[in-house]
C-alpha cells in the first residue's frame, strides 16, 4: 500500500510543471466520429472536464461520420462522394443535421454530468455551442455539385474568446450556417484546423484507433515535424488511404503547425487515460507534430538570391509586388533579410535607407503561402524597425496595393507623395498608384 502511495504522490509531482505550462492555455480537441462511438468515450469526456478545472481553454470539435453514415444505411440511401468529400444533397442533409445534433446533446449530456461517485462530481461544467462558424457552399467542380457540403467563410474569434474567458467550454460540430440562412456540412477536420489557427491554440489534439503515427515496423513515432508527417501523408495516400480520420487530422496539423499552432498531438481513443498520458507525463503516450526549431531570421546573401525570386515571382506576376531583375537583386541584395526554415525562404523584405531625410522604405515584404496565417510579416517588420533605428532613421514608409489594412494594424498612417525623399518622389509610378503609409520609429 505505502508504495503505491509513494508512486502516486512521485506521479503527481511530476505532472505539475505540465499543469502549470497548460493553465491558462488554449486547446482544441477534435473528436471524430469513430472517438464518439468507442466504448472508451464516456472515459474521454471525463479527461476532458479534468483538463477544463485544471484551467484550460478548451475548444471541443466533434465529427460524425459514421453516424451519418449508419443514416444513410438505415434509410437505404447511397452516400455520394466526389474527390473523396461527401456530397450532401437535400436528403443526405437531413441525416447530417440529425446525426450531429444528437451527438451534440449527448456530449453536452456527458460534460454536464456531475453526480457523487463519478469523476466529474461537482464539476459543473459550462457548455455553449452556437453560430461561431460561418460557413459557404463549396460550390461546384467539374460538373459535380457538392450542394450543402462547404466550408469555412468566417470565424468569430471574439466570441469564442469570450467564453473562454467565462470558463466554458465551446462544443462546435460538423454543420455550419451560411449568411442566407441554409445549412452546410464542414470537414470536423478543416474546422478544429481553422479554430486552432484563429485562436492562437496552444494545442491541436485529435483521436485515432492506434497510439499514434507509426514506422513500418509498428512503433509510435513521438515526434515529427510537419515535413516529416506531409511524407508520412504522402506514403498512406500511395497505399490508398486518402480520407482516413488519421490522415485527415495530420494534413490539418500540418496546416496548423505552420500557421502558429505550437503543437499537435495524435493519440488513441482506446487507450484509457491516453491524453492525460499525453498532456502530463515526460514521454506522451502518442505522436506530436511540432513546429521546427529550425528556422532563422537573417541578413540575406548573394546566395539567396534564387530562393527570393522564387518567393516574389508570382506576387509580381499579380501585380502585388514591382518586378525586380536578378541583376536588381544582385546589387540589392544587401538590404534583404529573409526567415529561412529547412533551407527554404519562406519570407523576405528589404530595406532602402535614405539617410540624408533620416527616412527609409520597407519593401517587398513577401511570406511563403503556407505561412501566411502565422506571424511571420510581423517578425520582418520588426526587424526592420530595429535595422532602421540602428541606421539612425527617424520614419519608415511603405508603397503598397494589396496590405493597407495590414501596415495600418501596426501603426502606419497614409500619407502623400510629399513625404517621400527625393530620390523616391520621382520614381512615383502613378499609374500603379500605390497607397503610401508612414510610420514614426
């Protein structure tokens, strides 16, 4: 009996770092559908409502697919899919909407059960689930109309926030409202993706049958970075598993953890005990995807030049950017700085001082499309910032088109062609006629 204690009380001490580390922190849960329907679910739920009275943020995404899959079998209707995402005609939508409302019913039945004796006794725990998600059709390609299938339009972060602040949490599922009042069936996937995205999470935690990704020869991998899981991807896609929940969730951990999204984890619905396992202990019980260490923020060099154009070409191909030479670059090249990760420029800028005005132009600021969601453009403008008062300037200025809103969000004003130097005046294009915004250092 005494070593038993012993090692609940060396088990415990153990887990305060991480409790302390994810108080306050936000993170989204995404239950799929085979999750729901597990004997080991009511066990979930309960971990969930521990981790909601250690203080976190929580954020429950939830799937049902093969409810409304058993739907359509009760009702002898043929599920129809089109590039490996459901058609949801009329009919197929009425199961869908019935499907994912009995799921969030008894979800929130689960999270609200508090009685003696039972693991959430007297939690009395919030749940609010509304309109936070605005979705839009899909639309239709080649030919196909996907009808009520659609996607994300809008996220309303502030409330959501604003829950969270209220120690609830938020239950959201796989069926959205549109602006005109109809109703669209989402990917529980993209939406978890989305919502850790626009809610600066902390986490992404999703559910599989295995205890995580695994190696041919079947041992978890703990950890990967979203190169290493885009080729695990890639190897399931070969073998022909292209909308597996587990390679549905890995595209979206990708897509999270280069957008900001810190961390993703992978763990199994049929382990007992698996995300406290995960969340609390030194070694995890599953797979996480991180974000790479590995990037730098640097001066750029001669020999970067191939990696900017390739980053800037299709920008000055719409007319965003103002097209710059090899040779341009070339001689330019010292006033570039780049973020670089794994070899790849994923984002650049320059500055152009013009000392004699104590001024200087922020200039082809450029970010990879795949992070473009995270704050890589705020970390290039405060480095130029930073060069720019080494340098002795007082203002710095930008001529955009596109990323007005963008540089006014960070203290630029609009200003007239006057402010420019002399130099820069008359070089003006004013039949580009881009927005010039000053800023004060």
């Amino acid at each position: 009996m005494k070593e038993r204690s012993t090692e609940l009380v060396q088990e415990f001490r153990h887990s305060v770092p991480y409790i302390n580390a994810h108080r306050g922190k936000t993170f989204v849960v995404m239950l799929d559908g085979e999750a729901i329907k597990h004997e080991n679910f009511p066990s979930i739920v309960n971990d969930i409502g521990l981790l909601h009275s250690l203080g976190i943020r929580l954020v429950v995404v939830y799937g049902a697919r093969p409810q409304i899959d058993n739907n359509l079998a009760l009702h002898h209707y043929q599920p129809i899919y089109h590039k490996h995402t459901r058609v949801t005609d009329a009919l197929t939508l009425k199961w869908v909407k019935q499907a994912a409302g009995l799921l969030q019913l008894d979800i929130t039945a689960q999270l609200s059960m508090s009685l003696n004796n039972t693991p959430l006794q007297g939690a009395h725990i919030n749940v609010v689930s509304g309109n936070f998600i605005i979705a839009q059709p899909l639309g239709i390609d080649d030919g196909v109309d996907y009808c009520h299938s659609g996607r994300i339009r809008r996220i309303d972060e502030k409330a959501i926030h604003h829950e969270l602040a209220n120690n609830t949490i938020v239950l959201i599922g796989p069926v959205a409202v549109s602006v005109t009042g109809e109703s669209f069936n989402l990917s529980s996937e993209e939406v978890a993706t989305q919502l850790a995205i626009k809610l600066k999470a902390e986490k992404m935690i999703g559910f599989c049958s295995s205890q995580g990704v695994t190696d041919p020869q079947g041992n978890v991998i703990s950890e990967l970075s979203p190169n290493d899981t885009q080729k695990c991807i890639e190897q399931r896609e070969e073998r022909g598993d292209y909308h597996s929940s587990t390679v549905r969730f890995l595209r979206g951990a990708v897509k999270a953890c280069r957008s900001g999204v810190r961390r993703s984890h992978l763990i199994s619905y049929q382990e007992d005990g698996a995300l406290v396992q995960e969340l609390f202990s030194r070694d995890g019980i599953g797979s996480q995807i991180v974000m790479e260490s590995a990037e730098q923020v640097r001066r750029a060099t001669i020999d970067d030049i191939g990696g900017i154009l390739e980053l800037i070409r299709p920008l000055e191909q719409q007319g965003i950017l103002v097209r710059r030479s090899r040779e341009q670059l070339e001689m330019e090249i010292d006033k570039f700085t780049i973020i670089e990760r794994d070899n790849l420029t994923i984002a650049c800028t320059a500055l152009y001082p013009f000392p004699e005005e104590t001024i200087g132009e922020m200039a082809c600021l450029a970010v990879h499309p795949d992070y473009r969601s995270s704050s890589r453009g705020e970390i290039l403008l405060q480095r130029v910032e930073s060069q720019a008062r080494q340098m002795g300037l007082k203002k710095l200025f930008v001529l955009t088109t596109r990323s007005i809103h963008w540089f006014q969000e960070r203290g630029f004003t609009p200003a007239e062609v006057e402010v420019l130097p002399i130099k820069k005046k008359s070089l003006y294009n004013y039949q580009r006629r881009a927005k010039i915004l000053l800023a004060e250092l």
